[in-house]
C-alpha cells in the first residue's frame, strides 16, 4: 500500500501521541520541512477516510470556543502501514543512494 505525502506526514504527526486537526496540520508541515501544507478541509476529509480504514481513530473530544475539537491517534494498523511506507520509502532511496554513479554517459549543464 503507497500513501501520498500528505498523509504519510499527517499520521507521522501522530507518532509522539494524540493530535487535533490543527495540531496536526503544523507537526506535519514542520515534519515535512515546509513541504506539505494542509487545508483544513483537506486535513479532515482525510481524517475521516484514514479512521474509516482503521488507521486512525478519535481518542477524545472537547469543546473549544464553542466547536468541537477531537483528538486524533494511531491504531496498531496505522503504525503498521506508516513504518511499511517508510521501509518502502527508504529501500526506494537506497536504489539511488547505494550505486555509485558512472560518468560514461551522464551530461554535464554547460
């Protein structure tokens, strides 16, 4: 299973514990160093499918100014799959960074 950027960042957000929606969003911009900026309504239609699927789920709930505000966190399932996209992120790298490259052939700016 390949997960695109943003919500590979957004459950690494979640990894040092449980996060509500804006929280999120900021640990997953600061994750990504600047890389993967959210919308809120990106960010919780999101939410919404990774909880459907079982890689999230809602820990708590609290109302803040009059909204609800809930607090998000990783299933066993969820850790699961992130470290499984990280190991195929990471042995994808190696395929570049493990091979020395030969100059025969490569072409040089002018």
């Amino acid at each position: 299973m390949s997960i695109r950027e943003p919500t590979y960042f957004a459950l690494a957000a979640l990894m040092d514990g449980p996060l509500h929606g804006y929280a999120i969003i900021k640990r997953a911009e600061e994750l990504s160093d600047g890389r993967v900026r959210m919308a809120a309504g990106t960010l919780y239609a999101a939410l919404d499918r990774l909880s459907a699927e079982g890689l999230l789920r809602v820990l708590s709930e609290e109302v803040v100014n009059g909204r609800a505000r809930r607090y998000y966190g990783l299933t066993d399932e969820g850790v699961a799959v992130l470290r499984a996209e990280a190991n195929r992120m990471a042995q994808a790298a190696r395929v570049v960074t493990d091979r020395p490259i030969r100059s025969v052939g490569v072409v040089k700016p002018a």
